[in-house]
C-alpha cells in the first residue's frame, strides 16, 4: 500500500507518541480524528450555529429549573459533564404578545 505494509492490521505500535505520522507533520489532532487539523469535520460550524439556535427557540418557549434535591456531580473526559444527568422541570412559557409595527405614515 501507499502508506502502510499491512494496512488492514490492527498494529497501535504504528503510532508511537514520539514520532510524527509518515504522512503528515506531527500535529495535536493525529490522534483525534474529526476534531482539527487535515480530518477536521467540514460541518462543525454549520453544527455549532444550528446548537445555538435550537438552544435559544427552547429557551424562547419553554422554563427550565433544576428538579429539587439533586445532586450535580461533575466529571471530565474530553469535555466537562455529568455523571448521573442533569434532571430539570420543563413549563411552557405563558405566549407573549407580539408587538404590532408601527403604521407606516404615508405623505
């Protein structure tokens, strides 16, 4: 193959954290895939910005209060989170009302 002898083998000593792939520059990303450099995901902004809006049409309709009593135990891995959820009350917002535009003065 182009790359590797055997490329269909399961061999992690291909990836030693000391030496740079034979391909590519030794970049922080090598070992994540879909996260940055040369495989970053074309769509994570267009993700991101779509999570944006989604959040703020949920928070334009609907309350949101954390369900008494709970405990909130937070942990890390490759991002920060709970470990046992995050239980909330959901209300529906009372409508408010939508203002009129003013008329248009027409001379």
């Amino acid at each position: 193959m182009q790359v590797w002898e055997d490329p269909e083998a399961f061999l992690p000593e291909r990836f030693p954290l000391d030496q740079p792939m034979p391909t590519e520059q030794n970049t922080d990303y090598r070992y994540i895939p879909f996260s940055g450099g040369p495989r970053k995901c074309v769509g994570d902004q267009f993700a991101l910005m779509e999570a944006v809006v989604a959040l703020a049409v949920l928070l334009k309709r609907f309350e949101f209060s954390l369900v008494p009593g709970q405990t909130i135990n937070m942990t890390t891995g490759a991002t920060i989170h709970t470990t046992d959820g995050l239980y909330m009350n959901v209300k529906e917002r009372q409508a408010v009302k939508q203002q009129q535009p003013a008329a248009a003065v027409v001379a």
